[in-house]
C-alpha cells in the first residue's frame, strides 16, 4: 500500500522540466506535497558531477542560475503564495524563498560597490553637509531634555 502511495505521489509531482533551476522547483513542488528530505552522505558517490573549468563558464552557470530563480519568483511556482495548507514548512518555505530572491540582493549590491566611486569621480556626494543651525537647536534640545530628566528625578 505505501508503495502505491509513492507512486500516485510521483505522478502528481514528476520531474519538473522547462526551467533551468528543475531541482529547485521539483523539491518545492515535492515538499509542497507533504514529501521529507533528509540529508545522505554514503559512502560510495552515486553520481559526479562536473564544475565549471574556467571563471567564464563559472559566471555563466550562476547567470543562468539567477535567471532560473528569478523565472520561479515570476511564475505561479513562487513559494511566496504556493503550497500553503500542504506539507511544507515555514523554515522550508523561508529557505525556498531565500533561494529564489537572492538574484534581487544584486540590485542594490551594485549601487552600494558603485556609488562610492561615482561620488568620489563627481565630487558631490549623497550624504547631505549638516547645517549649523540644526546641530546648535539639537544640541540645546538634548540639553534641555538632559537637565529635565535630572529635576524630575
């Protein structure tokens, strides 16, 4: 009987082709589905796996990675509104969300390495100078607030 489960199980989830990320979205699609993972380290590799040689191929693989990820977060996969009232948890669902928005962290990444530079090239920066009134109104306001906080105790 638990065999026939498994197998209806399968058919309902299949491998999931179409994307360049299928093993995280087959594995979202699974513990959707009230599957468990758990963590194997054998003895004997079943399979080896090939890396990329050079810092091209590298950056390529983790471009199409990115695109991949950004193709779950656009589609109705997301694990942002799919899968609730099935067997995924939220630490899971955390984990598949950091998975599939990692490739936005690079947005504000590049403004944060660029900006810098560019203020130094250009001579204006972003942080504004501060003014000499404020700093004399905000040092007589925490004086003020200073010693009133001594008279009432």
């Amino acid at each position: 009987m638990l065999q026939l489960v498994a197998i209806l199980s399968i058919s309902q989830v299949g491998w999931i082709y179409g994307s360049v990320t299928e093993d995280i979205l087959t594995g979202f699609k699974m513990h959707c589905h009230g599957w468990r993972s758990i963590y194997s380290i054998p003895q004997r590799p079943g399979f080896k796996v090939s890396s990329p040689r050079n810092l091209s191929n590298g950056m390529q693989q983790v471009f199409q990675w990115a695109l991949g990820s950004m193709e779950i977060f656009m589609s109705k996969h997301c694990p942002l509104w799919y899968g609730y009232g099935g067997g995924l948890k939220w630490l899971q669902r955390i984990s598949y969300i950091n998975a599939i928005v990692y490739p936005w962290t690079s947005i504000p990444l590049v403004v944060y390495c660029t900006l810098p530079a560019v203020c130094l090239l250009t001579g204006k920066f972003i942080i504004p100078e501060v003014q000499v009134y404020f700093l004399t109104w905000y040092q007589s306001h925490e004086l003020l607030s200073i010693r009133m906080k001594f008279v009432v105790c």
